[in-house]
C-alpha cells in the first residue's frame, strides 16, 4: 500500500483516524491498538508519511491511521494540509488524542476538529504525569461542554484501552453530531480553549518529583553539558559492547557453525564445481558472505542501536540534548532541533533527511541532510566500521568518527556561509522526562529491525550476489586494473579495493565490508575506512534527496561525496606515508 491513498483501496469494514498534537503518545496508541500489523505509506501527491495497522474490536476490523501529528489543521504546512484532506476523507470515526499537559493547545486543535462534524472521541492522554504535577482536569465538565466522550488513558502502560476501543463503536453509531456552539475562527476558538481550561483544570501545588528535578538539569548548562557527555559516552559504549557481544556470543557461531556450513553441505551436493557453484559458496559466496556480513557483522549493532535510540527518545530525552547543543549547532548555522534528525541519520540516512521537515527553513533542511550525506555514517555503516577497525584498533575507529565530526563541523560553517536564507530562532517543545517502558522499546527495536532486514539486509546480499559474479567472470580484476592508478597510486590501496568502490553504491556499509577480506596494514584500513564514510550515499538516499529537494542536488551530493571521498582519503595516506615511513 506504499504510496497509496486507503480511500480508495480500504480492506476493512471501516477507517478511524488518529489524530493529535506531535508528542502526545499517539505511536504508543497506535501501538496498543494495532500490534505490530502496521505499514508506512506515503499520502497521494505528497511526501508526508503516515503509519496505518488493523485494529480489531468485537471481531469488526478496522483500518486505524496515525495522521502525521499536527497542532492545528489551518493548513499552514504538508502536515497539516495531510489531516485536513483525510478528515475530508469523512472516517467512520476520529479518535483525538489530548494532551492533559497542554491543554489549552491541545483544546483548540479539539475545537477545530469538532466543526469538521465528525463522530470524534478524545482521549485525554497522559493523565498520570498531570496529576504528578498537581493538575485536576475535570473531564466530566469538558465531555458536557463540548458534546464528546473524553476518557483518561495511559497509552504507555495501555490503561483506558479497552474502554477507549469499546466507545469507538457507540462513537461511530451516534444518530446525530453536536453542531459546535462557539464562533468559528483562530481568535474565538482560542478564547473558548482558554475559557474551558481555566474552568476544567485546578492546579495544587506539589513538591517537585526526582524525575522533574532531574528534567530541569538536564537543560541547564550545569550539570546539563556534563551529563550530556557522559550519556553519549555511555551510549558509544553501549551500541558497541551489546552489538560485539551480540555478534561474538550468538549471531557469528551460529551462522560459521551451524548455519553457513549446512548451505554449503547442500549446494556441494546439488551443484558440480565451478563457476555456479563459486557464486553460491565461493570467496565472494553468495549465500556465504551474502549472509555472514549483513546478518553477523551489521545486524547486531544496528539491534544495540535502536535499542539505545529508543530508550533516549522514550525518556524524552533527545529534545533536551537539542536545547544543550543549540548554541554550538548555531554557530554552524544549525539549529537545537537538528540534533533529531542527525541522531536518526545515525540510524539510517533516509528516516533523518525526513526528519528534516520539521525544522524551521529550506536552507537548514539543505545543510542537515548534506550533512548526513557526508559525514554522518548509519548504523549499518558504523557496524562495518566496528567489524573493520574496533576489535584491532580502538583508536584508529575513533580516529575515523574524529574526521566525521571535524567534516561535519566544517560543511556546516561553509554551507551556512554560502547558501542565502534567514536563522530563524529555535522553538522546541521538551516533554516530560519519563522512565522508558520495556515493551515499547522492544515493539520499537523489532518494528525498526524488520525494515533493515527488508531495506537493508536484502539489498547487501543483491550486492554480494554482483561482486560473486564480478570475481568469478574475471570482470572485479578487470575493474581494478581500470582503476588502479587512482585506489593503488593515490589511495595505497590493493588493486582488488575498486570493487567496494562498485558495491558502495548500493550499499554505504559495502564499500567497507569487503576490506576485511583484505590483509591490510593500519594505515590503509584508517584510509579505507575514510574513503568508505564519505562515499557516495546508496542509491534509496539519492532517490530521496531529488524527491526531496531537486533532482540537481542529488548529482550535487552524489558528485561532491565521490570527489571529496577520494581527495580526503588519498591525502591521509600520504600524510600518513610520510610521517610513518
């Protein structure tokens, strides 16, 4: 259904969308409700995605669609233009997520809702962290007042869900939708949001909870900056110690002994030698290598990777790191806010350039993502630096993310130099600090694991499949040949290191991975390395930057990366000849 408007191609009885604020818990509801039988798709005409599942309630199935969080539907960007037309779309019923902690904001997004005349339900999310804070939110008094049905809920720890889904039903079979009572436009609707707040929500004072107090550090410059570098040593550290012991403890036995040796008893006994039986099982084996390097050598970091991600965006943490950094990322002509985008691009570079719709201009859109083209390396990327250079070098793999921080410094100053737009002042909203709940994180680590698996871990193997048949046709020796003046004169590399320069292009973690295969001395895997961090972005990131932004970006970047790869690279090593020899 990628790309799809449901409208049109609904295999439910009915469609419910979900809607509310950004940050308001609605992945938690979608979660809940759903399971894991979701898929992302793309709204008709635009590059806004949303998230749709099944929902099963008393055997009738529906279509439940997470609509891309909005604060008001005045239509003022893609987001807001995308629940405004779904809306128009006229769903069996709309579930609105309410935030208990803005509720003002929360209460006019409602508003505008209701005039829609539609069968609405609220859902009055994150009670428990109101009433921590003293707030007694009268939902009786807002149910009566605006005609709905409004039930407290919990969606982290699912409290309130079963009531929530059996009103779903008595929402959808109402004879007759409330008219709204209050004048229609933005300066009404606000006085009555604040009219129902001030008569629905009694604040009494409480002492401040640890949780709240350590929320507050974490923004101040001290402790703040402090503890923001010891959490991101903490989760270095974590991202390679669970991925190592992941990978030597279970995944690399049971693959080398177990798995990969039954592949090779089986195709030995159906295949003749040669050269097919070289492409399955040969040095470049298909189902040898095409399972050994993303399965053994990627997947467990990418696994110890979104565990440690999720955690830092369960805890709320991320917004806060965003608010600390945002006077260094300003003087690069950045934002707190792109701290987001750059952390997700340390997952996968796609997710963090759409990420990037959320700041605040064109222009800091086009320096984050160039940024993450260049500098910022996947998880996929980073787990093949950790198999290269980690378990013989610790110093030279943090050399290697060194030269990524000092590249992304750099492309940042030059690029807010070059290019032409207004810094625009940042606005973040920071949630509430909350202990992150087990089974969230793993809904989430297995949800993100699926999509490497389908995104990431098939196209490697595609690529290991076409270097089999490039060295077993003779065509991979025929290549380094062509170009051995540049990878053996200018890089030092051996004549067989062209190939990676191929697969690289499918792949970022493929110009890396096959260098392993190599007997290579420090310096060279230092360089190779290097080349392979600011190589080309795969073909999935070239397509969605000239979606994204223009098709002559995309040559921009696909163009500069390749120049900027090997000039960088060669200089190294010949710095590095020179001071070494």
């Amino acid at each position: 259904m990628h790309g799809k408007n449901t409208k049109s191609k609904n295999p439910y009885n009915y469609k419910v969308l979900l809607i509310g604020p950004p940050n308001v818990g609605k992945s938690a509801f979608f979660n809940q409700l759903t399971g894991m039988n979701v898929n992302v798709a793309n709204y008709t005409g635009t590059t806004v995605e949303y998230t749709e599942g099944k929902m099963v309630i008393e055997g009738t199935e529906f279509l439940l669609v997470d609509v891309p969080g909005t604060y008001t539907l005045d239509a003022t960007n893609e987001a807001e233009k995308v629940a405004v037309d779904m809306l128009g779309e006229k769903p069996a019923a709309v579930i609105c997520v309410v935030d208990a902690n803005n509720l003002e904001s929360s209460i006019y997004l409602l508003l505008q809702l209701l005039e829609q005349e539609l069968p609405v339900l609220v859902a009055l999310n994150r009670s428990d962290i109101a009433r921590e804070k003293g707030y007694d939110i009268d939902s009786d008094f807002l149910s009566r007042e605006l005609g709905v049905t409004i039930i407290s809920t919990v969606a982290v720890t699912g409290k309130g869900m079963d009531k929530l889904k059996n009103t779903v039903m008595e929402t959808m079979d109402k004879d007759r939708i409330p008219s709204p009572s209050w004048e229609a436009g933005k300066k009404a609707r606000w006085l009555k949001a604040e009219e129902l707040v001030v008569r629905a929500q009694k604040l009494q004072q409480r002492p401040l909870l640890r949780r709240q107090k350590w929320g507050e550090w974490l923004v101040q410059p001290w402790p703040g900056l402090l503890l923001a570098f010891v959490i991101l040593i903490i989760v270095l550290a974590s991202v390679i110690g669970i991925g190592m012991g992941l990978r030597q403890a279970i995944l690399l036995p049971l693959f080398r002994n177990l798995i990969i040796p039954q592949i090779v008893l089986l195709v030995e006994s159906i295949i003749s030698p040669g050269l097919l039986q070289n492409i399955f099982i040969g040095e470049y084996g298909f189902l040898v290598k095409g399972l050994e390097w993303p399965f053994t050598l990627v997947m467990p970091y990418v696994i110890s990777f979104y565990m440690v991600l999720s955690v830092l965006e369960d805890s709320g943490y991320l917004p806060r790191l965003g608010v600390l950094l945002d006077g260094l990322l300003n003087k690069i002509g950045l934002q707190g806010s792109s701290i987001v985008p750059l952390l997700l691009g340390l997952g996968c570079g796609i997710p963090g350039v759409l990420a990037t719709r959320s700041l605040n201009s064109s222009k800091e859109r086009l320096i984050v993502s160039s940024i993450i083209c260049l500098t910022v390396p996947c998880i996929s990327q980073t787990g093949a630096f950790i198999s290269l250079l980690a378990e013989r070098s610790i110093l030279v793999f943090l050399a290697v993310f060194l030269v990524s921080g000092v590249a992304l410094v750099t492309a940042g100053f030059l690029m807010d130099l070059m290019l032409k737009g207004p810094r625009k002042q940042t606005l973040m909203e920071i949630p509430d600090l909350l202990v992150p709940r087990k089974n969230i994180i793993f809904k989430k680590v297995w949800i993100r694991l699926r999509g490497f698996i389908m995104d990431g871990a098939v196209p490697m193997m595609v690529a290991v499949a076409l270097a089999a048949l490039l060295y077993e046709t003779g065509l991979m020796a025929a290549w380094g040949r062509l170009l051995r003046p540049l990878v053996v004169g200018w890089l030092g590399l051996p004549e067989e290191a062209a190939v990676p320069l191929v697969l690289g292009i499918l792949r970022r973690e493929m110009a890396v991975l096959p260098l392993m295969e190599m007997e290579l001395t420090m310096l060279q895997l230092f360089v190779g390395a290097v080349v392979g961090l600011f190589y080309v972005p795969c073909v999935a990131m070239i397509a969605v930057l000239a979606r994204e932004f223009k098709l002559f970006t995309a040559f921009a970047v696909l163009f500069f990366t390749t120049f900027f790869s090997f000039l960088i690279g060669g200089i190294f090593f010949h710095l590095g000849t020179f001071i070494l020899y």
